[in-house]
C-alpha cells in the first residue's frame, strides 16, 4: 500500500505531493485538474509504464525529465525517472537499487478499471479476450510466455498461406498445425479454467454490487471440449486448408474465440444497459483484485477511473463498503455527491484547475 506520492515534472504536475490513506481514496475534481494523470502515476510506479501514452509523453511538456517518488506502507521507497535529454532513458530505483528494467517480481499488483473498458462488452471478441490473457499473464505462471508461441507459431502458419504455390504448402504446413493445436489446447483450458473461477464469483458479487436480482452468467466460448481441443484442431486445420489460404489467415482456435456474458439468459451485447454494463466490469476488476492477491501473496492496488458515472447513490455506496478493505483510488468529478455522502469513510483528495 502507499502511503505517499511526489510528483515532479510528471504530465500536468510541476512538484505536488499527496498522502493516501489504506482504504479508499477519492480523488475529486473539474475536468482537466490531473486526476487521471495522478492514477497514471501510480500505475507508472507499481508496473513501470502508463496504459495510455509513451514514456516521452509523461514528461511535462517542454521538461528534460520527470520523477515520481512513492513511500510505502512498510516504509520501502520506490522511484521512477524519465529523462528525455541528453539522452532518452527510465530508471527504478527500489530502496536505493537501481534497475533498468521493472520485473514482475518487482512490481507492484495493481488493477485499473478505465472507461475504454467497458468496450469489452459492446466491443469485439478481441477486448473479452485480452482481459482473459491479460489476467492470466498476471496470475498464471508461463501463461505470458505461452501467449507469445501461439503468436508466433500463428503468424507462421498465416504466412505460409499466403503462398503461391499449393504443394509447398501442404508439405510445410503439418508440422505447424501440430504446434499450433498443441498451445492452443493449453491456451483454451487455462482460459477455460479462469472463466469457470471468475462464474463462482460472479453472480453474487454482481447482485451485491447492482442491488438487484439480475442474473449474470458468464462462459468461455470454444469450439470444441478442452480436454480434446488439441485434435479437434488439427483436424480442422488440415481438413481447412483450402479455405485458409483463399482467405489468408487461420479461421479457427483461440485467437477467434469469445467470452460469452449473459444478462437474464440474454446475450449482454444486446440486453444490458450502460449502467448494468458499468456495473458488471467492475464486478469482473473486483475478481481480479482478489485473483491477482492470491497469486502474488499480497493486496494489489486498485484504479478506478471515472468509476462513479452512471452509477446510482445506492451503487456507488455498494461499490465503496465493498472495497473498503482495499487501498483503492477513484477518481470523479462529482463534487457534492463526495461532499455529501463519502467524507466520514473516504479519504479525499480535492483537485482543482
């Protein structure tokens, strides 16, 4: 947990410094007074690198450099510079260590709620999976590195279609069609696996949240069994060939896979109002968190940006009880709901222009 930040030449902050408390954290303020920029920040120290922009463009405009210096909880000190001149470089210094690099073993957990994800249910089948991936490369070990063989055993397979020449083809494309469906198989059981966990938790975390008596249901959406997956692949790969190569690219496995939410039986994508959907991304952050703590042994931060729109007095006070537990930062621009109802069991950050 953090105790306190600096912020030095970072984005819209000359030299500002703030205390947290462990529990929530609400950060209020017009559009435009940092608020985002200070969950950034955070993220920056805790994983070495910002969701939204370039190293370069964290350095306040027209600055050489920028610094952030944290304190924690136990008293350990982390710092992370940006120097753009004379030459472009980012160094972490953890307890007066200097390293290029931040490892995950030197990271800090943290989970970021953001708006662009709520795109992960009116978006495409690409955003549901990233979220699947991007919780395994954090909770399940050699998750990461399997996720780049299939890249590239794909991106083999993909270029050897769009050769001229059929006979080629066929003699060089078997040996990846085995590879392909042999990490395929690990990738779609360990998918299918953390779906399974996430639906244990879900419905009620979910009810808790919304207070209502909606339904939510969730289920990995593969082809074909887990436990035959691997050849139930290859046949199709081989028995498809043809029509791979018409159209250039590999149609089946999990790169075209879904993650399948239901709202009351209904299809999400169709169903569920911005409120619900808001609601039922949050739901999924919050398993996360709890995922995440358990397989990094301690309790990670929490970003919630802009979480407070389009949720009502009684969601947002479910949301607040139920992190309460949490070193959590929110950020809103909701003044007087903050005011009125947050300043006896939030700590809160005021911002202004």
């Amino acid at each position: 947990m953090l105790a306190e930040i600096r912020l030095k030449q970072f984005r819209s902050y000359h030299d500002d410094s703030f205390e947290f408390s462990q529990g929530v954290n609400i950060i209020v303020g017009p559009n435009a007074s940092g608020k985002t920029n200070l969950l950034e920040a955070i993220l920056v120290l805790a994983k070495g690198s910002s969701y939204r922009v370039k190293d370069a463009d964290l350095v306040q405009f027209k600055a050489p450099w920028a610094r952030l210096d944290t304190r924690l909880v136990t008293g350990a000190e982390r710092t992370v510079k940006i120097v753009l001149e004379p030459l472009a470089s980012k160094t972490y210094e953890l307890d007066s260590k200097l390293y290029k690099r931040l490892s995950l073993q030197h990271s800090l957990p943290i989970v970021l709620f953001e708006p662009n994800h709520l795109q992960m249910l009116s978006g495409g089948p690409e955003r549901r999976r990233n979220y699947l991936d991007d919780v395994l490369e954090q909770t399940a070990p050699g998750y990461a590195a399997l996720g780049r063989q299939y890249k590239r055993t794909l991106a083999q397979r993909n270029s050897l279609l769009k050769q001229n020449h059929t006979t080629t083809i066929k003699s060089q494309m078997f040996p990846w069609d085995v590879r392909l469906s042999q990490l395929a198989g690990q990738m779609v059981r360990a998918r299918t696996q953390l779906v399974e966990q996430v639906q244990t938790l879900l419905p009620e975390l979910y009810g808790n949240l919304s207070r209502t008596k909606t339904k939510v249901a969730i289920s990995y959406g593969s082809e074909w069994p887990s436990d035959s997956y691997e050849t139930q692949l290859l046949k199709k790969l081989e028995a498809g060939l043809e029509k791979d190569r018409l159209r250039g690219f590999t149609g089946h496995g999990p790169h075209r896979e879904d993650l399948v939410v239901l709202f009351d039986g209904h299809p999400a994508q169709e169903s569920a109002s911005r409120g619900e959907a808001r609601t039922l991304v949050l739901a999924l952050k919050i398993i996360e968190l709890q995922l995440l703590a358990q397989a990094r042994g301690s309790i990670p931060l929490l970003l919630l940006d802009d979480v407070f729109s389009e949720l009502d007095g009684a969601r947002r006070h479910a949301l607040t009880d139920h992190l309460k537990n949490y070193q959590v930062f929110i950020t809103t621009t909701d003044a007087d709901v903050v005011l009125q109802h947050f300043t006896d069991v939030c700590n809160v950050i005021a911002l202004t222009k």
